[in-house]
C-alpha cells in the first residue's frame, strides 16, 4: 500500500507547538515509508478563518523543512464533493432532513439531564417523512444504534465505542454548510489518504468518521492519535507554556533542526537516544512507536538541543539565519562566517549570536562605564599604548603575532593577561565580553582595530 499522509489544519488560530508536532509526525510517517505528505487547509468556517494563519502554517512548515507533496488544498473548495457524498447518503435513505429548533434541541437536552441520561439528539426527525418545504433544517446522518465501532487506532490500540451512545450527526448545516466530520471524510477519501494521524482531540470524532466512510462505501484508512502535550505544570498546553505561533520560535532564535529534534522526542523514542539528524529520523520514525501518554513541554531540554545545534552546525550554514536578524550589512567588515565561526560556541541561541556579531560590524557607540571603572585602572593606559604602538608595527595582522605581542607586553610591565586584554575588549566593543582577544583583534583587521583602540583610548582619558 502506498503510504499516503496529511496535514488538515484550520487557519482559526495560529499553529503552535502542538499542530507542528502532528504535522512532523505525518511527514516523517511518511518519508519513511517512501509515501507522500499533503497539506489540506480545513477554512470552512469562513468567519474564523484568516489569511494569516493560512500563512503562518505554510511559513511554520517551511521553515521546520516539512515540506508537502502536492499543491495545498483548500477545503471550502470542495463543498460540491461535500454536498454530493450527503445526497448519496440522502439517496440511499442514511441521511434525513431535521426540522427540530434550537429550543426544541434545548428542550431535549434539559429533559435527558433531568432524567440522569446523558444529552444527545435523540431522533425525533428519523422517521419523519412530512417534507415541510418552508421551514429550515439540518441534514443528519443515520447512524447505526446498536453494536459497536472499533477504532483500530496504532497509537492507542483498539477502542471500542458503542453504537447507541453515538447520536445522529448533523452533515450539512440549515445554510447548507457541510460540517467537519463530513468534510474530513469525502477529503481523505478523495485524496487516497492512508494514514490519518492527528492529536488524540479527535478521538471522539473517528467512529462517527468510520460509520460515514462506511455508509459512503469508502475504504477505511488506518488512524494514529497522536497524545496531547501539556505544560510543564501537566496543565494544558498554553499560551503561558509557549503555545506561541511556530514562527515565534524563528524570531526568538531557535533553530529548526532544534525544535524538530525537540518535537519529535514529546511522544517518539528511540532507546536513551536524544540527538537525532533529519535522516536518521526519516529512518527510524514509525507512528506505531508513539507513546501512549501525554508529554510535557520543557523548555529547558529545547534549549539545550538549540544550543547543541547552535555549536555543532557549520558556521556557512548558519549564514543565512544569522544574517536575517541583523538589521546592517555585513558586507563592510569581516566575513559573516568567520564571526560566526569564532561565536557559535558561546552562543546561546540565533539572536545572541546576532547580537554579539554586531561589534564586528559596528563601532561602540558607547563605553561600558562599569565595566570601564573595573578595568581602567593607572598605568592602564600605559599597558594599552605600548600594545598598540607595537602592533601597528606588526609586518602582518595575524592572531598568532598577535597572540605573542599580548604576551610580551604583559611579561614587560608584569601584569597578568586580562589587564590588557579587557581593556583593550572594552575599547573594541564597548564591553569587557568579545571571543578572545587575539582572534577578535584579527577578525576586525588592522585598520579598524587600530582605529577604535586609539579613539576609544582618546574618548576614555578625556573623560577621567
Ligand atoms: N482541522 C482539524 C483541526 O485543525 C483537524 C482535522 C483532522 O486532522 O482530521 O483540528
């Protein structure tokens, strides 16, 4: 069988860690069984739905690298399907017309709670064969009332619904709008889905999917609900745990292999193992492995994994992610990869990385005064003036010469190495915190390292 999954989210929210997390699941599912991954966006409920979700779950998937087969399709363009599976159903008398209001319904459900039962449309209008023309109505699915449906599904196992707790669900609304479950249904038949994997949310919905896909003479496919992640508290996941948009992480400098690394261990194991690589995941990854139980969101162990890929990926391929969070060309100063090279390892995430990049591109605008009443003690002056008088006779600018020039002014005047090299950081970069000094010294070059030295030494003197 040819593995065939997808992605069906609705563009009423933003898609959070959660959504990705299925999304990644459905993708990796598939690329291991050599399948396809489709994206379907549910915008049915046109009051709901927004242009910028939409966007934010194709960014959000671009940029976790998940990427789809197929053009996206959207669903409210297929409400004539929709509406032809309902008049089959309709046809083949598994569909009827509901003329009950709200206030009947309300009514019903008032009286079942009195009478300690449980609320649920009880088929008043299932054997009603009055066609009242002028009066609005649903149309309801005629759903079997005694036996049970079986969710055959490969995360949870085998659960076993009974018939008669499941009531007549409505398929098409009074505005002659196809509801969720019948929508899902004709979609996934149509696309030759084969594997529907999603949050166990929607447990409850599946037997009332099996039953249409039954009726409709529609091959079955296999289901996986996948467990919810909750806080760190065991609380639902949200806002308060980082339920943010996905493309939130981007901004706060996560990398997207990290936080597919992170996504794919809430609920997936393989042995102790944490660090997986895009290609071992396509190799080991199948549904069936998924936890039975929920996880829980841990912001620390995301860091972690963020900082791992932060200092293991080469500093070319950082290039781009790095550049997109600074707001000046780097085109004036040193080669971006070699600050990164020089960055990476002491870098928490993406934006720290950005930040600490800036001083190679741009001259302290101020000084640290802190940092400068620790560090400029007397006779510091004299340590600086003699380092740079001897380093602009340097025959190269290179970090070894450097290196050993730092040493021999501090064996010169007997001080240990940090009262050079600090002061001499707070002049390059305004604060005492720069990689070392020999490698920043010779990634700025001579002439701008120079330049700032004796500038800052100038601004520093005139001001005490
Ligand atoms: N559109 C549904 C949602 O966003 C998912 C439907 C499904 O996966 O079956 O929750």
């Amino acid at each position: 069988m040819t593995v065939k999954t997808r992605f069906a989210p609705s563009p009423t929210g933003m898609l959070h860690i959660g959504g990705a997390r299925t999304a990644l699941y459905a993708w990796l599912h598939a690329r291991h069984h050599g399948g396809q991954f489709v994206l379907r966006i549910e915008d049915t409920d046109k009051e709901r739905s927004t242009d910028e979700a939409t966007q934010v779950i194709l960014d959000g998937l671009k940029w976790l690298g998940l990427n789809w087969d197929e053009a996206p399709t959207f669903q409210a363009e297929r409400i004539e399907k929709h509406k032809q599976a309902v008049q089959q159903l309709i046809n083949n008398d598994l569909a009827y017309r509901c003329y009950c209001s709200r206030e009947e319904l309300d009514d019903m459900r008032e009286a079942q709670r009195a009478a300690g039962q449980k609320p649920m449309y009880d088929g008043r209008c299932r054997h009603r064969h009055d066609e009242k023309t002028d009066q609005p109505f649903v149309i309801r699915f005629r759903s079997p009332t005694d036996g049970e449906t079986i969710v055959d599904d490969q995360v949870l196992g085998a659960v076993h619904f009974q018939n008669k707790e499941i009531d007549d669900l409505i398929l098409m609304r009074s505005d002659g709008s196809p509801t969720y479950n019948l929508a899902v249904v004709v979609d996934d038949a149509d696309m030759g889905i084969s594997h529907v994997i999603r949050g166990s949310d929607h447990l409850n919905n599946t037997p009332r999917q099996i039953q249409l896909y039954q009726a409709l003479n529609l091959t079955i496919p296999t289901f996986a609900h996948i467990p919810l992640i909750h806080g760190a508290d065991g609380a639902k996941m949200s806002k308060r745990h980082g339920a943010v948009a996905i493309t939130d992480y981007k901004k706060q400098g996560y990398l997207p292999d990290a936080v597919v690394n992170y996504l794919v261990r809430l609920g997936w194991s393989h042995g102790d193992e944490e660090i997986f690589s895009r290609q071992q995941l396509i190799e080991l990854f199948d549904v069936a492995q998924v936890g039975k139980s929920a996880s829980r969101f841990d912001t620390q162990k995301l860091d972690w994994l963020n900082a791992h890929y932060l200092h293991t990926s080469s500093a070319n391929a950082l290039c781009d992610v790095v550049q997109e969070q600074l707001d000046f060309s780097t085109s004036t100063g040193p080669e971006l990869t070699q600050v990164i090279a020089a960055l990476q390892e002491r870098s928490k995430n993406i934006l720290d990385l950005a930040a600490q990049a800036t001083m190679f591109y741009q001259a302290p605008a101020s000084y640290d005064a802190k940092a400068v009443k620790k560090n400029f003690k007397e006779g510091t002056t004299a340590f600086v003036e003699s380092y740079i008088e001897q380093a602009q006779r340097l025959p190269e600018w290179e970090k070894e010469a450097l290196h050993q020039l730092i040493s021999t002014t501090c064996e010169k005047f007997e001080i240990k190495m940090g009262k050079l090299a600090q002061p001499l950081r707070i002049l390059l970069a305004g604060v005492p915190v720069s990689p070392p000094i020999d490698l920043t010294l010779s990634l700025l070059g001579r002439e701008e390292s120079l330049q700032r030295l004796k500038q800052g030494l100038a601004q520093l003197s005139n001001a005490s």
